[in-house]
C-alpha cells in the first residue's frame, strides 16, 4: 500500500452509515457487517470524502494525542484491514484535496486509541435474501439479468 494512493469507500455493495460517532458498514456482496467507532469513525469520514492515506493519516496525527509514528502506523493498519475486507479499494485517478486537513484548531485533543473493526456475520444469510440482489444498479424494477 502506497501512502500517496488515494482510496475510496467500495460501493455499490458496500453501504454505510456515520451515528453519534460509530460507523456501521454492510457489505450487501457476503452479509457481512461492521462497526467502527472513535478513531476509527473519523478514518472512515476522512475515506468517504476522497482523501490520499497521506492525507489521511495525517489529519489523525493532528487530531489526537500520541506518537506520530504509532499513529501512521496505526492508521495503516486499519486501512489495511479495510482493504483485506473489500470495504473500500484503491482509487487510481484521485484529486489531491485542495484543503488542508490538519486541525490545528481543535479545541481538546484525544488520546490515540488504535481503531477496531468490529466484524459480525450472524445476520449473512438474511442480508444475502435481501432482494437488491435481485436489481441492476439503476434501482427497482431494473431486474438483474445474472439472477433471472
């Protein structure tokens, strides 16, 4: 993984939600989902918004208390973790942000916690009966020839 690379959230199949600071993905490909919270929230934010690793990296080194080093460290580990579970991928034509991430100008620092995704796949099978399987990505009524 290249820190220059820019990554995005893997959508269709993924989806997501950001409340009161937890992150909550599906993966609607295998019915697995995932939570995320705290360092971890603000990493999958940073994703959503189309920002380099760099980049992302080090808006969370200037966000929270800790080691620089531990904090790249920690970072690349859980976009890693990421990768491995197919929720986001690797852009190859990102736009550099034009605005600078670094948060200077925040009012209380935390201490780094290194993230965790939490995975969960004891609701598989009813995620996978969902019929959007069923839908081209155009949406309903748009039947998906694969599955006729």
């Amino acid at each position: 993984m290249n820190i220059a690379e820019f990554v995005k959230v893997n959508s269709p199949q993924v989806i997501n939600e950001i409340i009161d600071g937890e992150a909550i993905i599906v993966n609607m490909e295998n019915g697995f989902y995932y939570s995320i919270d705290k360092v971890g929230a603000s990493i999958w934010n940073l994703i959503e918004e189309g920002n380099a690793i760099d980049q992302i990296s080090n808006s969370i080194v200037s966000q929270y208390h800790g080691n620089a080093n531990d904090i790249k460290n920690g970072v690349s580990k859980f976009i890693s973790q990421l990768l491995d579970e197919n929720l986001i991928i690797v852009v190859e034509d990102g736009n550099p942000k034009s605005t600078n991430l670094t948060t200077d100008n925040v009012a209380e620092k935390h201490d780094f916690e290194v993230p965790v995704l939490h995975k969960y796949t004891d609701m598989e099978d009813l995620l996978l009966l969902d019929p959007i399987h069923d839908v081209e990505e155009s949406g309903w009524p748009n039947t998906n020839p694969k599955t006729d």
